[in-house]
C-alpha cells in the first residue's frame, strides 16, 4: 500500500511540475525566449503531464476510495 502511495504522490507531482511549466512557458515571454523550439519544448512538458495523467489514473483503481461523509455529518 505505501507504494501505491508514494507513486501516487509522484505522478502528482510531475503533474504539477509539468501544468506550471506549461503555464509559465505560455504566459511568460522570458521562458520563451530561453528556448529555440518552443514548440518541442512544449510538447515536452504536455507529454510529462498527459502520461502521469494517465498513470494516475490506473493506480488510482488499486487504491481503496475515502470514506465519504454522511449527510448528517455523522
């Protein structure tokens, strides 16, 4: 169970690394300018958060799901 965690928490976090880095890139003419193909750049970071997408996904379904709470908050 602790390494369905731990890989859950990675794939979250590459996630999150690739979604800021694709926010950055699209927003900040700085990071642009850093890089000669922006468009392969890009591309990189859809493909890292499009594939810890996916693994998330899957090993989601091997994890048990959360309690959810009554509606009588009991």
């Amino acid at each position: 169970m602790q390494l369905l965690l731990s890989l859950q928490k990675d794939y979250e976090s590459k996630i999150i690394e690739a979604d800021f880095q694709i926010k950055l890139f699209t927003t900040n003419a700085l990071a642009v300018a850093g890089h000669s193909n922006h468009a392969e750049v890009l591309d990189k970071w859809i493909k890292i958060k499009a594939e810890n997408t996916e693994k998330l996904k899957e090993i989601l379904t091997y994890l048990p799901k959360p309690d959810k709470p009554k509606k009588d908050g009991k």
